[in-house]
C-alpha cells in the first residue's frame, strides 16, 4: 500500500498537534493547517518527515477551498481528512439575548460549513484512496456538547450537534470509499482549558476517570478510526465517563 496523506484542521496546537505527530509516527504523510500561528505550522513542518503547512481563514469560502487544492498540489493525493478545527463562544445559556445572530454564524461558517465544503472539496481525492487498497476516511472532532445539552454556549452546542448529523448523513451518501466518523470529547486538557476551573473540578467529581482527556489519546482515537476498514457512521464520545453521570 501507498503511503497515506492525512491533512489535519487546525494542526499546531493542542489536539490538532497530537494528531499531526501520532499519525507521523505511523508513516502518514501529514499536511498542516492553521488560520494563524504559521511559524508554529512551519516548525512542526520541518519537524515531521515529509509533512507540508499550509495557512488559511476557514471562514473565509475560497480560502477553504483553496486548502484542498494545496495540499493535491504539494502531496498529489489525500487519503485521510480530520477536521479538527473549530471555534467557541462562551455564553449563558440562560442568556438568549447575548447569542446574537452574528455569533450563531460565525459559529456555523467554522465548525459546520468549512468541515462541509472540505470534504465536498476533497471528494474525489477521498474516493480515490480506495482504488488504491484503502478507503478514504473523514473522521470530524465535534465535542461532547453536540450530543448532551452542555456546551460554552447553546450556538457552539447546536453547531456540534450539527457536525454530528453530517457525519451520519456524509457517512451514507460517501460509502462504501469513504467512511465518516466523528470524535465527541469533553474536557482536554491543553494550554487553552488550564484555567476552566469549574469544568476542571466537575471531570475530577463526576467522570468516572476522575480527569479530562490527554490530548494523545484523542490522538490514539483518530487513528484507531483511521485504520479501520469498517467502521463508519459512529460518534465516538471521550470524556472519561462523564455521560454516563
């Protein structure tokens, strides 16, 4: 089998990151995003064997378009696509005046339409990976708040859920070349959730695991789901047990 190219949203942080380096460690071709940080994206670049970086506003429509052709243009294929980036707004949800339309979509044009226009970009190239022994896979990191009534705030927990019924409807439409799937997380513990104190203590509390999730094993995850040859349809919930409280 070919090598695989995996290209990976919102890659030189957090989860993102992990994920750039675990798949690395398995041989994939990785190609990196960011709507910022493009010195991060350049070291990490250099960093891992083969890997690209490329910058671009998923907000913006043509900018995400152009991700997809970047990546054909630099790899010459694309056999693995995570959508990992996203966006949050933290609002009461008793606070329905604050969730202002302009908030709802700015949430959407990130976490639910860029995801969208992706893999409808990256289609045929998805596709293409089964004629080569594999299947193209599309694995979307929603979060726990797409499936349960919690969340910073009702428009990020709507746009969760949302990426979630895409992955299900997307997961129909592209088998049997390609399988969708989604990853569900609660708390992951990275630089940005240092200082959630209050969802600090109610993992430590309530979950079962009595701790958020490292963002390596999320990491573990997405390539679990990544070598599968079978799975597809599924969101996949890590928050330690915490649904189950």
């Amino acid at each position: 089998m070919m090598k695989r190219v995996l290209l990976v949203t919102g890659s030189t942080s957090g989860i993102g990151a992990a994920i750039a380096r675990r798949f690395a460690q398995e041989g994939i071709i990785v190609a990196l995003h960011s709507r910022t940080s493009a010195e991060a994206g350049e070291a990490l670049a250099r960093e891992l064997p083969g890997a690209s970086y490329t910058q671009a506003d998923l907000s913006n429509e043509v900018e995400t378009k152009k991700l997809i052709s970047s990546v054909w243009a630099k790899h010459g294929q694309l056999d693995i696509l995570i959508n990992n980036a996203g966006i949050s707004e933290s609002i009461a949800h008793a606070d329905l005046k604050a969730a202002t339309p302009e908030i709802w979509h700015r949430l959407y044009k990130v976490n639910v339409v860029a995801p969208w226009l992706l893999v409808s970009e990256a289609e045929n190239l998805l596709r293409n990976a089964f004629q080569r022994g594999s299947t193209g896979c599309v694995i979307n990191i929603s979060s726990h708040a797409g499936v349960r009534p919690k969340g910073a705030s009702v428009p990020y927990a709507v746009s969760k859920a949302a990426l979630n019924h895409m992955t299900k409807l997307l997961s129909l439409t592209l088998a049997p070349e390609v399988r969708v799937n989604a990853i569900a997380p609660g708390l992951v513990d990275t630089p940005m959730t240092q200082s959630w104190q209050s969802a600090q203590e109610l993992w430590r509390n309530r979950a079962p695991m009595q701790r958020g999730a490292y963002p390596e094993e999320i990491a573990d995850l997405a390539l679990m789901i990544a070598n599968s040859t079978y799975l597809t349809g599924e969101i996949i919930i890590a928050d330690g047990g915490l649904n189950l409280t």
